[in-house]
C-alpha cells in the first residue's frame, strides 16, 4: 500500500504565492517563503489527514476500473456543474460504464 504522504498536495509556488491543488481547485496558503505560508499549508495538510474523505486512493497493487474512476469523477463535479451540464455528464458516462466499466482504467485506450 502506498504510503498516505504520496497522495498529499504539493505546496507550490506562482509568482510569488504559494498555493496547493486539491480536488481541482487552488487553495491559497499566503506570500511564497514566509511562515505564515509554511503555517496555513501545514494546517491544510492537517486538515486533510483528520478527514475521513481524502482524494481517491489508489493501491499500487490494484487496478481502478472504469466505473470507479467514472464514479469518482461524478462524485467531485456533482457541486461545480449545473444541473443540466451534470445530468448530460451521467448520461454519457452511463454509455461508458455500461461498455468499460469493468475495465482496468490503464487497459483503456483512445480506440476503444
């Protein structure tokens, strides 16, 4: 099992402010370098160990089927779409899981 450190967000820097990615989105910790910066990135690591609903996991040892990242994707834009952008979303990836749902997602390919 891969260790909980390698799913962690990466602090990263942008003209001069650091910032993390998390589910799609920026989350600004402050100016790049100082410790007010260091201090807001290492409570939003906190904050993501302490919750029950980190990212989607990945075991090494185990494939992600299609349905599952499928599920996964659904799951996070259910709140960032309309609601019609997000029923013709689950409409079309119901074709895809109907399809390739228990496909390994690296075994999925642009052709098929």
């Amino acid at each position: 099992m891969p260790k909980l450190t390698d799913r962690l967000p990466k602090k990263c820097n942008d003209r001069g402010r650091a910032f993390s990615w998390h589910n799609g989105k920026r989350i600004y910790h402050g100016t790049w370098g100082t410790p007010e910066a260091d201090k807001s990135y290492k409570r939003f690591i906190a904050a993501l160990l302490e919750s029950p609903a980190l990212p989607l996991r990945i075991d090494k040892d185990t494939d992600v089927l299609v349905s599952e990242l499928s599920a996964g994707f659904l799951e996070v834009h259910e709140s960032r779409m309309g609601k019609t952008d997000y029923l013709n979303h689950q409409y079309a990836i119901g074709y895809l899981v109907e399809i390739y749902g228990e496909l390994a997602v690296n075994e999925f390919s642009p052709k098929k």
